[in-house]
C-alpha cells in the first residue's frame, strides 16, 4: 500500500512536469484576462498595492507618528515586507476559487487540472516581480543599496510559491464541495495580515511568546524580504526557522497532492 502510494504521488507530480507547454499558455491568457474589460488594465495590478501600501504610511507617520521599523524608516519597513503579504493572499484567493472558474475543464478527463494552480501563480508573479523592482528601487533610494542578499528574494518567492501550491491543492478541490471553504479562506487572510508582523514588529513581543509567532509560515517569508532588502541576513543563519518552514510546507504540498487527487474524480458530480 504504501509503495502504491508514491507511485501514484509521483505520477501525479511527474504528469504536470510533462504539462510544461500548457501551463505557459494558460498563464499567460490568464495574465492578459486580468482586468481586460478595464481602461488602465493590468495598470490596476500595481495602482492598488501601491496605494493601499502609501495610505498606511501615511496613516502611521503622519497619523499614529509611530515607526515599528525603529531606524529603518516606516515606508521601508512597510513596502519591504506587505509586497510578500500581498502576493501571498492574493494569490491564495485566486487558487481557491481556481478549479470552479475552469470548469469547462473539468469535465475534460484527460486535461491535468493541477496545472491550474502553478499557471495561476505564475501569472501572479509578473506584476510581483514588477513591484519587487519598485520596493528595491525605495530601498535604494533610502540607503538600502541592493547586493548579494538581494538574491534571496529568489529563494524567499520559490518558498512562498510552492507553499502556495499546497494551500491551493487543498482548498480549490474542497471548495467545490463545502463552499465555506472559501469564507474561511478570506477570514483567514484578513485575520494572517495582523498576526504577521507586516505594521508590527516582532521584537515588541517577549522572547519566549515569539515562537507563537513564528509558527505562522508567512513570518518566515516576511522577514526573509526584510532581511534580503534590508537586514542583510543570509537564510542559512536561522536553520531551525528555515527546517520548521520546509517541514511545514512539504507537509502541505502532500497532503495538498492526495486531497486533490482523491477528490478530482468527483468534481464533474458537482460542478
């Protein structure tokens, strides 16, 4: 049983290594789709993340007159790690609903619809990258010169995405079946934005109730941005943080493979 097990994993990851070709089409109709029917059109993918991020700076310097950042000014403390949040729970919304906005796919049976996802994040990431460059660019301009650390951002983006992946396995195949599945996505993204030091900093909390916070795999991937833009700290200098988030993630990316697996076969009941 359990030798059928990984044969049947491996056959399902191995099937969308083979959908190389498809998963490039479909993300890129799904980048073009993107605001299509708007004037500025995907323009809007970088207005809104950056007004929002300007309208919290405004908000706590000027407002609240407070800087979690401490020596690092707020806009470089804010934009250095919301981008991450950003791309995060947006794209987790988006993966939830994934499957149920392709179903005339779904009664296809020989179309591998786990390439759904990895098209979806990869669309994603072009207007990430774009204003990764911007964040970069206001790091730059305050001190924060980009160099080797910079780099990191490709390790901390590749982690975030394939933990992406998981979430999106799990929660657009249950999604077709419990509908709730998608309003316990949207609480969990408003309530994941407060309890991940994005407007706060952790070291505000004590020493020994950080683990708390450090459970929540976004911490990882927030700090990671900072400390790749600002801090200047290499991942390899905090193993236990950087082994608790793969054991995490690689945990999520299984049972993600054999929650879909086993409930795709249904989805034509339903949809």
């Amino acid at each position: 049983m359990p030798m059928k097990f990984l044969l049947d994993i491996k056959k399902f990851v191995g099937n969308i290594f083979q959908k190389k070709s498809a998963i490039y089409e479909l993300a890129k109709r799904e980048f073009q789709a993107q605001n299509r029917n708007t004037y500025l059109g995907i323009i809007w993918g970088y207005i809104q993340p950056l007004t929002y991020i300007v309208l919290l700076a405004l908000v706590f310097t000027i407002g609240l007159r407070t800087n979690p950042g401490g020596k690092v000014p707020f806009v470089v403390y804010l934009i250095s790690g919301i981008i991450a949040w950003q791309f995060f729970s947006g794209t987790f919304s988006s993966l939830t609903g994934v499957v149920k906005s392709h179903s005339f796919l779904v009664r296809k049976g020989d179309f591998s619809l786990g390439i759904l996802h990895i098209a979806k994040i990869l669309s994603a990431l072009i207007p990430h990258l774009a204003l990764l460059t911007v964040t970069i660019i206001v790091c730059w301009f305050h001190g924060f010169l980009p160099g080797v650390y910079t780099l990191q951002l490709i390790y901390y983006l590749a982690a975030m995405s394939f933990l992406l992946l998981g979430l999106g396995w799990i929660t657009s195949s249950t999604s077709i079946f419990v509908q709730d599945v998608s309003n316990v996505v949207t609480i969990l993204t408003q309530f994941g934005f407060w309890f991940t030091p994005i407007i706060w900093n952790i070291t505000r909390i004590p020493g020994k109730y950080q683990w708390i916070v450090k459970l929540n795999p976004m911490c990882y991937i927030v700090n990671g941005y900072r400390d790749s833009l600002i801090y200047k700290v290499p991942f390899w200098s905090k193993p236990y943080e950087t082994l608790y988030f793969w054991i995490f993630t690689a945990s999520v990316l299984l049972v993600g493979v054999v929650v879909f697996r086993k409930l795709k076969p249904h989805f034509g009941e339903v949809i």
